[in-house]
C-alpha cells in the first residue's frame, strides 16, 4: 500500500481484513484489506455497480459481510452495541427521505439519538450540538423549515448535519453530490473537507466526479469487477489509463494534469488544422469535437493547457518540448499535413519568441489560397500578417467558426 | 463557543422559537381537552330516552344509580361512553404506530389484516355453528373469539416481520391476509343461515352499544399499558422516521422494534375489535388529524394528541350514529368513514407540505 509520509504517523480508524460483501449468496466485492487512518478523506470511485454502495454499506454495519471482518478502532465492528455504534460511525445515504411534518432542527436533532435519554429529551448540550451542527453546515437560517419544503441542496447540508450531530469519528456518504448543482456541490465538499481538517473525523465517501475526487481526496478507491482495482493517492492511483479502465472508457479521455474528462474527438467529417497555443486551442479543439471534425493541431509546447486539451480529445497533434523553440522539422511536418486540408483556423494564440514560427503556418496556408478562419481582430492580425491579413476570414466568438465552416 | 460568534445570534432565536412552540402544543392540548369533556358531557346527557341536563348532573354528582334515569345513565351510557373514548384512542395509536413503522400514511390496523382477523373469527363462531348447543352467543364468547382472530393474525406476521425485511412486502402480506380472510368470511357468508347472517352484518358495521362495565374494565386495563408502552417508544419511532436504515445507524436496534411496534399496533386494534366489532377509519385518519392539527410529527407530542384527538372524533361520531335518526342507530363505521374522509382530504389539500 502507498501513502504519503505526512498520513504514517496517524492513528488507524477502520480496517478490513479479507473482507467480503455482497448480499446473499451473491459477492459485489471481494477481497478488501485496507486501512483507513483518522481524519482521512476516502473516496471510493467506480462505474454504477461496482459495489461502491455495498462496500460502504458494509463498513456502517447496515449489510454484514459476507466473509472477513471490519475493525473500527480496534474492536469489530460486529461487537459493537448499536448505542455504541451509532456514537462512532454517521451515515449519509441516497435513499429520498420525506420524514413528514418535521422540521430541518428536528430532523439534525435525531442525530442526538445515542446521546439522549429514554424518551429522547435534548437536554441544553444537545441543543447547543445541533445548533453547532447546523451552523457548520450553513443551514442556520433553515433550521425552522420543514424538511421536505427543502431544496435538494438544502437537505444534504441537513442530512450532514445530522450526521454531525452524532458527534462520529468517521462518516460515511454514499453519493452525497448527485442531485447538487455545481455550487451545492462544492459547497458540500469543502465542508466535507473542514470535517477531516478541523474535527478529524474521517469521511468516507463515494463519488461519481473524478474531477472532484482528484482535487478533494487524500486516498481514492478505485472499484471495478468485484475487486478493489487501486487505493492510494489521487496523483499515484488516478492515472490516466487507470481512470480510462475505470470506467471502460473508449469515448472519453481523462487527463490528470488538468484533473477532466474530454470526449474522444471521433468525428470523421472534415479535417481541419488548428494552429493553436496558450489555451486559445482549447475552446476550438472542443467546438470541433462537437461539430463533428476531426482535428489536426500543432505546432503545441508539451507545457500547454492546448497539449492536454488536444490529448484528450484525441487530436492528432504536432507538438515541441516545453519552452523551445519550434524547430523547423516540426514546422515541415505541419506544412505537409496542412498541404492536404483547406479549412485552417488561427485560434489567436498570444505570439512569443517561443512559438513566433506558427506565424508562418498561417501565412503559407493564406499564400497557398486556403481558406484560413481567424478569431484575431482585423487590427492585430494586420500588425501580425502585414497585408495577406486581408484574405483571412474573420470570426467573432468560436461559433461563428463551425457556422463558416459548415457552409 | 467562540468559534461560532457570528452564529450566536441566530442561536437564540432558535431557542425562543423552541419555546414559543412549546406554549402553543400546551394551549393545543389544553383545547382538546376541553372539547373532550365537552363531548363526553353530550354523550352522556343525549340518548333515546331524554333526560333533563340538571337531573344528568345530579345523577352525575349524587352518583344515584335507583332511579330509572340514574340506571340509564350509569349502567348503560357512562359504560359505553367512557369505552368509546378509550377504543378511539386505541385506534388511533395503532394507526399512528402502524404508519410510522409502515412509513406510508394510508395504513391503518385494517391493512396488517388484524381487524379482518377478528372478523374471520367472529364470522367462524356466528355462521360456521362453531356455537353449536349454545341459543344464544354470549357477546363474551365473541369478544374473545375476535380477539383470537386478532391475535393469530398477528402471530402470522410476526412469523413473517421476522424473515422478510422489506417493509413493503410485509404490507403486502397483510394486505392478502387480509383479502384471505375476507373471501373465507363471505364464503361462510354465502352457505349461512339469513338469520345468523344478520346478526354478523350488524357486528361487523361496529358499534359501540354492547358495552358494560366489566368489558369497560377489562377495556382499559389491558389498553392503558400498551398506551403507555406506545408513548415510550417514541423516541425509537421519531427515528423511525427517516427510515429503517438511518434508524439502525442511530443505535435502534430494529428487530425488536420490529416485534414491539406490530405487538402494539395489533394488540390495541384487536382489543377494540374483539368488543365493538371493526370501526373503520379511525386508525388511518386520525394521525393525520393531529399531525396536521400540531403541524408536526414528533410521536412525543402526536402519541398523546392521537389519544386526544381519536377519542373526540370517536365520540363525536358515536353521538352522530346514535341521534342522527334516533332511535335508529346507524353503524359507526359509516359515521366515520363519511364524515371524515372529506376532512382528511380537504386538510391534506390545504398543505404544502407531503405528510
């Protein structure tokens, strides 16, 4: 197992020893030893299916396993009282509530449920925990609505909340993000992340973002086929080739430096070359995807946002090192490619000594009368080009290119 | 909590809130209350036979149990009277318990097939001629017979709760119990005697009137318990609220909340079952009554409130039954179901909120 040094010295939370789980006679998944350290963020990610939820069911003692045993701070989870239990472990799950006529305190309140006595009276501890609860979570301004008047968002805050307020060592959440907008959902996870961070509770969580896993998670679990395919840090486990098996993708492309997904760029319509540079290629490489062209891009630094745009999309690319000048082969290579095609777009990518040779890309396709699409304005491409800027064909905004280009 | 000063102000609004809460469930309660004993007096001074209200309240107060007045109001009203407030209750709390558990509002003690139980049982005793020698059937022997129904069927789920975890399923399962009951009852039905069958038609439309005293005790000795018993589980049941699976996260254990809740539900439904034969509507519309009256679904406050509450709505439609077109008097089950499914449907209509 990998993990970086500043996580060794920490305490062991949860462990599993030749875990098994599945339901029945029916294995999800199999063959699970692994740690969990406290104050971990834990992503578990996978396809639909793969077991994710099962695996955290397991560990929140709602399924038992099949085979194997889960430690929680030592003792097995099977030991536990529920009393016990319910003091250690919160969850968070996707099943819609509607609880009735009770209110979002109310409803963070039962979260109190282990620590209250026979009748469940809140004494002024446990008032002060859920206010602190719902504070945590933004949601103290909601805390006299009904539960089911909430928005989806509003109701997950409410939902960790009470999770919360059963004071847990470890939380588990079982696709806390999927109904959220992007704003809920960053929102959900930076609290999430405060958890780790300031209470050192450690958060077990699945997720369907890869892009978000990669920039929150301390570990990811990557599930597939009824085993554990990796568990280590996102850097190490979410290689590129790593998440395209992940998800069995032959569509699309992940690329780890940027941390997203591109559709593969499987277009057979027109090729069309695109001298691009300092991510102005990105949002033409994308728009070319869509319309269905195949792409043909270059010369691109390796260091350039454009480089792993038009990597994951899958363009063919002329590329050179990072910070060199373009050699005049890879110039030769472009010209020959570019020979063959009639549409050239000039993405309007900022010149430098570096890359000043795609100039002449352009130039010798306007010389050679191709049809070159600009996104420059008159003005610059005039003090850039000189007067063959006036064959160029100038587009304002990247639509107006596919509109040109289908006509 | 310092870390939390921006927070602080907010903080005591809640608390304030919380309070202001608190006094009006008080002044709720306070009014239920109040229209209980109103009714009761009602129930108490209107009949068949028309008694000056002085002379019920020195009937009352003297407790004179001679005179024919004094015998007609202590020996047959208070009994039936103070039973229809009890049974009310008892319904409701089984319909209350028996949605909670079920998490779906439209059940009711109907649904688990207790109440269709009992009436097999019933049926068997009266059509079948299980009675064979005795003339007359002693309302006792069917009260127990009723209460048997009750219980087997009851037994069954258990049996059934114990194995099958999906709670849908087991409505299911009390839901054809219940349709296999009622098709072996019309079937001893078709092959009865019309004079027997009349008699069970009249039982199973329910009424209150058989009541006296000994059944009243009995009534309330074995219902009080599971009352108080349904009010402790309240904090297991507000869990319940979110579901079995965030209940068991938070330390209940399920299983014998399982067995306790169906315990409960069934015992108290087929308690009231076994004497004043099926009552429907109370169980499944009463909860809803009172959590639309207190605007809110903690069993701490509702267990009590559907006391209240079904045992006005009780006595009030066993006031309408009986002096509606006195001295005929019509079946309580059809008070109840045509004056209050109109009310539920129109309280429901009124709210935002899913219940």
């Amino acid at each position: 197992m990998t993990r970086s040094d500043g996580v060794r010295q920490k305490t062991k939370v949860m462990e599993t020893r030749e875990l098994e789980v599945g339901y029945g006679n029916r294995t999800v998944v199999a063959g699970i030893n692994q740690e969990i350290l406290k104050g971990q963020f834990v992503c578990l990610l996978g396809p639909n299916g793969c077991g994710k939820t099962t695996i955290l069911r397991s560990l929140a003692r709602l399924l038992s396993p099949l085979r194997g045993a889960i430690y929680l701070d030592g003792h097995m989870l099977s030991d536990f009282t529920p009393q016990e239990l319910a003091r250690s472990l919160a969850v968070v799950l996707t099943e819609r509530l509607s609880p009735g006529l009770v209110t979002a305190f109310e409803f963070v309140a039962m979260g109190r449920y282990p620590y209250t006595g026979f009748l469940g009276r809140l004494s002024e501890k446990d008032v002060e925990k859920v206010q602190e609860a719902l504070y945590l979570v933004n949601a103290t301004d909601i805390a006299d609505r009904y539960f089911n008047e909430l928005s989806d968002g509003e109701r997950q805050k409410v939902l960790v909340a009470r999770a919360l307020a059963q004071e847990p060592e470890v939380i588990i959440l079982d696709e806390p993000t999927i109904h959220l907008d992007l704003k809920h959902r960053i929102e959900l996870m930076s609290i999430l992340r405060d958890f780790c961070r300031k209470k050192k509770i450690t958060v077990i969580i699945s997720l369907h973002d890869v892009d978000l896993a990669l920039k929150i998670s301390e570990i990811v679990v990557l599930v597939k086929d009824g085993a554990i395919m990796a568990w280590g840090p996102p850097e190490e486990v979410l290689k590129e080739d790593a998440v395209a098996r992940l998800y069995d993708l032959d569509r699309a492309r992940f690329d780890r430096k940027i941390g997203a997904i591109e559709l593969v760029n499987s277009g057979n319509g027109r090729t069309t070359f695109v001298v691009a540079g300092g991510g102005t290629g990105t949002p033409v490489y994308r728009l070319l995807s869509r319309g269905g062209f195949r792409i043909v891009t270059g010369v691109i630094h390796e260091n350039d946002i454009d480089y792993h745009i038009a990597r994951s999309i899958g363009a063919t690319i002329i590329s050179e090192k990072s910070f060199r000048e373009i050699k005049q082969s890879r110039l030769r290579h472009s010209l020959a490619i570019m020979e063959r095609l009639d549409h050239i777009i000039d993405s309007g990518f900022p010149v430098g000594s570096s890359n000043r040779r795609n100039l002449e890309l352009v130039l010798n396709a306007v010389d050679a009368g191709k049809r070159v699409y600009t996104l420059r304005s008159r003005k610059t491409a005039h003090e850039l080009y000189g007067k063959l800027a006036e064959k160029l064909i100038y587009c304002q905004g990247v639509q107006s290119i596919l509109e040109r280009l289908k006509e | 909590m310092s870390t939390l000063a921006g927070g602080n102000e907010t903080y005591r609004g809640l608390g304030r809130l919380l309070i202001v809460k608190a006094k009006r469930y008080q002044g709720l309660f306070l009014l239920l209350l109040m229209m209980l004993i109103i009714l009761f007096v009602l129930n108490i001074g209107i009949g068949s036979v028309n008694i000056p209200f002085m002379e019920t309240c020195r009937i009352i107060s003297q407790h004179l149990t001679g005179s024919v007045p004094g015998g007609i109001i202590w020996k047959i009203r208070m009994p039936r009277v103070l039973s229809t407030l009890f049974c009310g209750g008892y319904l409701a709390v089984a319909g209350l318990l028996l949605q909670v558990f079920f998490r779906n509002p439209i059940v009711g003690p109907y649904v688990l097939g207790i109440s269709s139980g009992a009436t097999l049982m019933v049926a068997l005793v009266m059509l079948a001629g299980l009675s064979i020698g005795i003339l007359g059937i002693h309302p006792f022997f069917l009260s127990v017979a009723a209460f048997s129904g009750a219980l087997a069927v009851m037994v069954v789920i258990l049996v059934v709760a114990s194995r099958v975890k999906n709670i849908i399923t087991l409505l299911i399962i009390g839901l054809m119990m219940g349709y296999v009951c009622h098709a072996i009852t019309s079937i001893l039905i078709a092959f009865a005697e019309k004079e027997k069958v009349k008699g069970f038609v009249l039982w199973q439309m329910g009424s209150f009137s058989g009541f006296t005293w000994k059944e009243f005790y009995l009534v309330l000795l074995l219902g009080v318990p599971l009352l108080i018993g349904a009010y402790l589980m309240s904090k297991p049941l507000n869990a319940f609220l979110l579901g079995e699976d965030y209940a068991k996260s938070m330390g209940v254990n399920i299983k014998a909340f399982r067995f306790l809740i169906v315990i409960f539900s069934s015992a108290l439904a087929g308690l009231v079952t076994a004497f004043a034969g099926p009552v429907a509507f109370i169980g499944l519309a009463v909860p809803h009554m009172a959590r639309l009256t207190f605007g809110a679904s903690d069993n701490k406050l509702l267990i009590p409130g559907v006391v209240l509450l079904g045992a006005i709505v009780t006595s009030l439609c066993d006031l309408v039954a009986r002096t509606m077109f006195s001295p005929v008097e019509l079946p309580v089950s059809a008070i109840t179901s045509f004056f209050g499914a109109p009310i539920v449907i129109g309280l429901l209509l009124k709210r935002r909120v899913a219940i």
